[in-house]
C-alpha cells in the first residue's frame, strides 16, 4: 500500500523559466567522469563468486542490460516537437548514457562469463507502455523506473562481492542521480500549470505504477540484492522512499528552483 503524494498549500513558488543549459553543459563533460571511474575497475580480474552467487548476479545483469539497451528513438522524436533545441540536445546524450550502462552490464557479464538475453517478458511490458505515452507521461515512468532502480544500483556499488560489479555499480549509479534530478527539472516544467488536484491524482497514480515496479524488480532480482546484503522486502521499502521523495519533487511544487546536475570532479 502506498502513501498518498502529500502537497503542501503552503510552498513557495519560484517560477523562474526551465533551461537546460546547464544540463547540457553536464552531459558533454560527463565522459570525463566516467573515465575516473572506470579507471578504477580491475576488468581483468576474475571473479571468485559461489556458483549461486554468480548465477544471481548473470541473471539480474541480463535483464538490465536488456532494459538499457534502447535507442530511445521515439522518445527523441516527441521530445523534438516540444521546440527546445537545448533540452533536446541534452536529452540525446542521456540517452547515450543509458546505453553505455547496457554496454556495462554486458562487460559485467563477460566478467561472470555468461551471454546477454535476447528479451524478457519484463522489458517488452515496459515498451510496450512507454511507446503508448505523451512525453510527459512516458517522462513520469522514467522517473519511477529510475528512482525505484537507484537503490539496487547503490547496493551494488558498495556491497556487492566482486569488486568489479561494485565499480559497474558505483559508475552506474553516478549517472542515474543526475538522470533522477533532469527528469524532475523538466517534469516540473510540465506540471507548472497542471491544478493542485490534478497533480494529487497523478501522485496517486505514480504511487501504484512504483509499487508495482519496485515489486517487479524485489522479485526478478531478490537473489543478488540478497548478495548484496539486502532483503526484497527492505529493498522496496528502500525503493518507495527515493520514488516518494522524487514524485514530492515534482509534484508538490512544479514552480521550484531546477534541481541541475550534481558537482563532478572531471579532472
């Protein structure tokens, strides 16, 4: 059972004009970032998992790698009859980021020795779904797949037990705070002139779709959270704070200062 969005009457609004100059600025400087990261990943190194272990983290790793894999085509294609060069721009090179954290769970599985999958039935549902939305609405599942996804990427980051899946983990979950932030920049520029008691419905509506995710993915990937010293049931109870913090966000107060990206040492 989730909590209703709660709004507060009584927050200040800004209403200062969304840019994204900033944002794009971040996004070209963000392979550099990347670069540290990686540095630090010992991709030679074998892996001395259990055999149920590895075979945990093989099956969680396929199923995210498939779900990072898109070119997100149609997404830039409703993106681009907004008429906002910049965010356009921006949001191609997220895009990009999102692939290149396929191409590192590929790497994680050439680690475990084992292939990438071809589908899943869990992937062809959400595809289905997004294709089917507005920018906006399709906007507002990224914003819950990724909020209730980052707790599994911080447990990977720092417990997993191989140190090369904590470095997948630690470079994926760098990206995926800032991809949180930008979908809430520009989700409040879509809500701004949506009424209070619209936007309460929508909270509501987001609160049953995250549910359901964060179940989805306590259920697909109970065994590597385990390994990861994390339970299911505290990884959704985990999972529906970051989403509920992340809706409030938006919702409550559409008006607010952008969020922009976080501080990155790109030396």
């Amino acid at each position: 059972m989730t909590e209703p969005l709660s709004m507060d009457a009584g927050a200040a609004t800004v209403s200062k004009p969304v840019t994204f100059d900033r944002w794009l600025e971040h996004f070209r400087a963000n392979p550099a970032h990347h670069r540290l990261i990686e540095a630090d990943i010992e991709w030679d190194a074998r892996s001395n998992l259990d055999e149920p272990t590895r075979q945990a983290f093989i099956n969680s790793f396929q199923r995210f790698e498939l779900g990072e894999s898109g070119d997100g085509k149609r997404l830039l294609s409703k993106a681009a009859l907004e008429g906002d060069p910049t965010y356009l721009a921006a949001l191609e090179l997220l895009v990009r980021e999102e692939q290149k954290h396929s191409a590192l769970f590929r790497r994680g599985l050439d680690h475990l020795e084992a292939p990438s999958l071809k589908a899943h039935w869990s992937d062809a549902a959400f595809t289905v779904l997004r294709r089917a939305l507005g920018l906006r609405t399709e906007l507002g599942l990224f914003l819950i797949v990724e909020s209730v996804s980052m707790g599994y990427f911080t447990a990977l980051a720092e417990r997993a037990p191989d140190p090369v899946l904590r470095g997948i983990g630690l470079r994926i979950a760098s990206d995926e705070q800032d991809h949180i932030r930008f979908q809430i920049d520009r989700l409040r520029q879509g809500f701004r002139d949506t009424p209070r008691a619209g936007r309460m419905l929508i909270g509501l509506a987001w609160g049953v779709i995250a549910g359901g995710a964060a179940a989805v993915l306590a259920l697909d990937h109970g065994p590597a959270l385990r390994a990861c010293g994390l339970s299911p049931a505290r990884y959704w109870r985990q999972a529906m704070v970051g989403f509920r913090r992340a809706s409030r966000s938006v919702l409550a107060n559409p008006g607010a200062e952008p969020m922009g990206p976080l501080a990155k040492d790109y030396r």
